[in-house]
C-alpha cells in the first residue's frame, strides 16, 4: 500500500544529502613537482608539522671595499645566465653624520660557480675621475639607479634586444602619489649595457624605496611587479607589498595588496624587500624572502647588542638607525596575490661578534641559484646571498648561504612516528619520486588510497617498502614494483608513515 508520505521522499533525501560534508575536488598536479612549503597538498597530519629550513651561512661572496661599493651594498639580484652567474647590487657608501659617502651606484659582479666572485673593469660610468670599474649606472650619468632587479626575460617571442630587462627606481613629476619617484623600465641584450625603455617613469603609484621585483609569469602569462606600499595614505601606517601587472612591460594596471592566509606584515614586523620570485622547479608556486624590519626603541637591549658605539653613532644621524634591526622571512602563493608567511624566521641575524644586528642585515638577494657543492660527494644545491656588515662601517659584503634542492621546508617527524595523508588529487606520470631524508632508525612508508581513504591492493602500507637515506629523488615502491600508471587519472590520497624524517618535496615522473 502506498504510503500517503511518498511524495515527500525526494525532500527527505535531499535535507539528508545537504548535511552530509561535499565531496573534495581532486587536484589536479598532473607531473609538476609539489613542495611542502604550505598545507596545499595536506588533508591531514598526525604527529608531524612543517618545518623551516634556515640556510647554512658559508663564505663570503663578495667583500665590497670599492671605492665605488661601500657600506650600502645590498638590494642584491642575483641570475644564472647560463654558465654565468651575474651579481647586480647597490655600490653605495651611506651618508651618516661623519662618514665619507658618495651617491647610489648599480655595481656588477660575475662567476664561474657562484661561488668565488670577481668585478669585471667594464669602463662604461666614470667614478671620481674615471672609468676602471664595475658599474653599469650611475646617478650622475641620469640613470634611474636607486635600485636596479634584472631578469632573463622568458615571454616567448622577446626580441634580442631585450632579452633581458630590468625595473628600478628613478625621477617621476612631483604629486600627491609620488614622494620617492616613480618605477623606469629598461632592455638590454648582453645584461651589462642598459637603455631605458621609454624616457620617463612608468609607474608612480607606490612608495618605492626599496627593491623592486618584476618577471614574465609563465602561469598569469604576463608581467608582473611586487612594490612596497603603506598601510595608511599619505605614507604612513606600516610598510608591505602591493603588485602590478602589465601585456607589454610598458602599461601597467594596478592590483591588489598582498593578502596572508598566516602572518603577514604589520607595525611591529614592517616588510622591507619582498624578493617573490617563481621557484625554478615548480613555477606554479612563488617563493619571497621579505626582510622584516623591527624598530624597538632604543630598550635595555639595544646597546647590549655588538658595536654599541657604532650603534650610538649610526643613532645620532637617526635614531632607528641605530635601533632597528632586521631579518628575513619566508612566504608562498600559489596564484600571486594570497600569501603565507611560514611559521619561523628563515634566516636569523645570528651569532657574529660584529657588525651584525643591524638595520639593512640579512637581505636575502633576488632569488635563488643552483650550484655544485664545494665538497665532492654532494649533490647540487640552491645558493642564496644575504646583506652582512650593512650600515656598519666603510664597507659591507655579499655573504653565501646554502640549502638543499626544494629544502625550504618539510613535513616533519621526530621519533614518534607520525602520519601525513594528502587531500583527494589526481596525477600523471608512471613512478612516484619523493624528495627526503631521514636518520639512521628513521623511515618513510607510503601506502596509496582511493578517493576516500581506503588503501589500494598491491600499494598498502604494508606492502610499501621501508625507505631510508638522504636523497633528492628516490623512487617509491611496493614490494620493488614502483609502477604507479594504472592509476595515471584516478583520484588518490598519498599517506605517508614518517618516523625521524624529513619529506620536502614529491613528483610523479614520467621517465
């Protein structure tokens, strides 16, 4: 018999569906690498966090002591050109009640490695009488050099003759908008002899003391422009980063401010430079190294700090030049305009007797670079060059640090072994390689669910074989069979059993 309810069955189920949670859209990754600088590929953890990395501080790169360089020498790009390495940085001696100084040059330095460094006599701007230097611009010869961000372009179809080019800061019409000057644009087909673009600035809608950064997006496939901004009108409130984008390099159309999902700046952690770059391995994900600027007061700790007298001295021109100090964080996005700033600080002050906890120390430079390791038995690693000795003395260096490929952070675990299942996504490719490493009693298992957490026959966590080791791609396999392609479309879940070890990036690959 028919029940006189029936008709309010498909109601019923419906309310009963709505309450139940929606199903997650697969991600697609496809064959990129994914690294484990945020929580994008992260369904769940039991006992494990994301750690930071700090870089390993190693030599000096350069030790700026030319007349033409100084105790400013930072707001530092550095680009692998090949089998060139190019060093572009502010040679500037800052002016302080006392001090010898001199105006803000565009000084350049090159390698072989990126490690040892020389200054090539390029001839081309005259300093106190004459040309026997390395600087490609200067203040005196017009050129718009308050900072100076080269890249290798890479939009396709550049021309030749700008095959590399560059934003900086230079002269722009006084207005309510323009208190520093404004941004100039320049080309260059050998990135040593640079001609402005068009004869004027071509952005004036920012505060721009600082350095500027500016790329071809192979994602957004256009240019983009990261900026410094205030919090407040008129240049007040604190200091953070503001993009903008352009077609051609030329016209530029205002965007947004960057947005943090965690952290961020704010009155009491200012951003200085903000070096957003895409990551040369996983170009969908942008990687910065904002230096945090932190002004105290002059407090009970201020002159307890190395070189108080400098200290003391640097504060009679301006007191927070004598207080604030500065360091470096690191922050991730993966569309651009929503960042997050990772939970520690990426590269400290440090330990240094002299000459360090100053205001301008611990620069990172404009970005990344892959070289080979000074020991032998070691694989290739990233390089990062930070400020040290900034706003100290007569002179400043370029200081090399080091961290492994994709080693900015990683999903780690301590002795008590701990889990890490990734959200639902699908992938190509036809082995799993993963990037990690672990101590002695460590291990990484992998077990490979379907959409809903449920292990796949033949890829369980009993049948994955027990890694161990250190490596920068290790292929993963059930059993010895490391053959993932029957599920190449499939929607998974990759769980990960870690006991002291350390996973920092993962790949499907296709070869």
């Amino acid at each position: 018999m028919r029940s006189k309810y029936w008709p309010l069955l498909p109601l019923l189920i419906f309310g009963f569906t709505a309450l139940l949670p929606a199903a997650e859209t697969p991600l697609k990754i496809g064959d990129r690498r994914e690294l484990f600088v945020d929580d994008y590929l992260i369904g769940s953890m039991e006992n494990v966090d994301l750690k930071v990395h700090e870089p390993v501080r190693k030599n000096v790169a350069l030790h700026c002591d030319k007349p033409w360089e100084g105790s400013g020498c930072g707001y530092t790009t550095v680009m692998q050109d090949g089998d060139l390495y190019r060093m572009y940085f502010h040679g500037w001696q800052i002016p302080l009640k006392g001090a010898k100084s001199h105006p803000v040059n565009i000084a350049y330095a090159e390698s072989k490695d990126g490690i040892n460094w020389y200054r090539p006599n390029l001839g081309l701007c005259e300093f106190e009488g004459n040309k026997n230097n390395s600087l490609i611009m200067t203040e005196l010869n017009g050129g718009a050099c308050h900072d100076f961000t080269p890249f290798l372009d890479t939009r396709p179809g550049v021309t030749p003759d700008a095959k590399y080019k560059a934003i900086g800061l230079g002269p722009a019409p006084k207005s309510d908008k323009v208190l520093f000057g404004g941004i100039w644009v320049f080309k260059s087909a050998d990135a040593i002899h640079w001609t402005p673009m068009v004869d004027h600035a071509i952005y004036v809608d920012g505060a721009f003391d600082t350095q500027n950064i500016a790329f071809w997006s192979p994602i957004e496939k256009q240019y983009v422009m990261y900026f410094r901004v205030f919090s407040e009108e008129g240049y007040k409130g604190y200091r953070m980063v503001q993009r903008a984008v352009s077609d051609d390099f030329i016209h530029w159309k205002k965007d947004t401010v960057l947005k943090f999902t965690q952290g961020g700046p704010c009155m009491e952690a200012q951003y200085y430079v903000n070096q957003i770059k895409p990551y040369y391995r996983a170009p969908h994900i942008l990687i910065g190294f904002p230096a945090r600027y932190v002004d105290n007061g002059v407090t009970a700790s201020t002159y307890q700090l190395c070189d108080a007298e400098e200290r003391k001295r640097r504060a009679k021109t301006q007191t927070r030049y004598g207080s604030a100090i500065t360091d470096t964080v690191l922050i991730t996005s993966r569309d651009g305009k929503t960042f997050r700033q990772s939970d520690d600080v990426f590269l400290r002050p440090g330990l240094r007797t002299t000459h360090d906890w100053a205001y301008g120390d611990n620069y990172l430079a404009y970005h990344v670079v892959e070289t080979a390791p000074t020991e032998d038995d070691m694989p290739r690693e990233l390089s990062l060059y930070g400020t040290e000795s900034y706003f100290t003395g007569d002179w400043s260096r370029q200081r090399r640090y080091t961290l492994r490929i994709d080693g900015f952070v990683s999903v780690h675990a301590k002795n008590k072994p701990g889990q890490m299942t990734t959200k639902p996504l699908t992938f190509d490719g036809k082995e799993l390689s993963i990037n990690f490493r672990t101590s002695a009693a460590g291990m990484v298992r992998v077990e490979l669910q379907d959409e809903s957490g449920k292990p796949i026959p033949g890829f369980t966590l009993a049948e994955s074989d027990k890694i161990y080791g250190d490596t920068l791609d290790r292929r993963v396999g059930w059993k010895g069979n490391t053959d993932v392609s029957s599920l190449v479309g499939r929607p998974i879940r990759i769980h990960f059993s870690l006991k002291e070890a350390d996973l920092y990036s993962l790949k499907f690959e296709k070869e």
